[in-house]
C-alpha cells in the first residue's frame, strides 16, 4: 500500500491504522509504504528527520517512509503520476485531493485499488486479507 502522508493533517491518525495493517499481514509479505508531501495545507512542513521522528514517538510507525515528494503537477513524483494513471479516483479525477490517499499494488506491481483519505485504514482490513 503506498500512502501520501503529512504529520499535521486531520487524517494524521490514520497513522495508527497504517502500521496495525502492517503489522497484522507484514509476515504474509504486505508493506505501507508512506511517502511524506507537503501540497495540501502546508500540512507536512518538516525535514526528513522530524518526520521519521514524529511517525516513530508519535504512531510507532515501523514501516518504511521515504523522502517527501509531491504527487500533483508538473514536479510529481514518478510514482504518484504512475499510480494516478492507473487508478483513477471519485468521478474519475486522477489527481490525488488529499492527504492519505492510499494505492494497494498486488505483487506484480498492478495497482489494484484506490482509496481517498476518508476511507480508514481499519476499514481495508478484510479487502487486503483477501488480495494476500
């Protein structure tokens, strides 16, 4: 599951439901990967290391975070723009409108569904059980 995250967001704690996803399937070799933007609201304003360390004391995070990035417009980050051209979001749209958009890519590397910030990890539980 690849995430955009931000530390300072309403959606901050799903943080928490990331890494309880994690660590319930990682042994049958699921992954969140949570990748850092700051384009909504200014919402992720930290180096990389103040993110690591609010993820880790704040939510236990364990899983991989990588550098910040940007998702939408002409500086997105490769992967974002693959991913939005993959799976579209609501009505279509394929730029991301939110912190906390979540990607689950099966192991081939097909990108196999797309979630928008309001969907809770807890509520991807029984739909990632079952791709696994």
């Amino acid at each position: 599951m690849i995430v955009n995250t931000a530390s300072q967001c309403g959606f901050t704690p799903q943080y928490e439901g990331l890494e309880e996803l994690y660590r319930k399937f990682h042994s049958r070799g699921f992954c969140v990967l949570g990748f850092p933007c700051n384009q909504f609201g200014a919402q992720e304003p930290g180096d990389e290391d103040e993110i690591g360390r609010f993820c880790t004391q704040s939510y236990g995070v364990s899983f991989p975070m990588f550098a910040k990035v940007e998702v939408n417009g002409n500086h997105a980050h490769p992967l974002f723009r693959h991913l939005q051209s993959a799976k579209a979001g609501l009505l279509g749209s394929r730029s991301i409108k939110w912190n906390f958009t979540k990607f689950v890519v099966a192991r081939d590397g097909s990108v196999v569904a797309r979630f928008g910030s309001l969907t809770k990890p807890k509520r991807l539980e029984a739909f990632i059980g079952g791709l696994l």
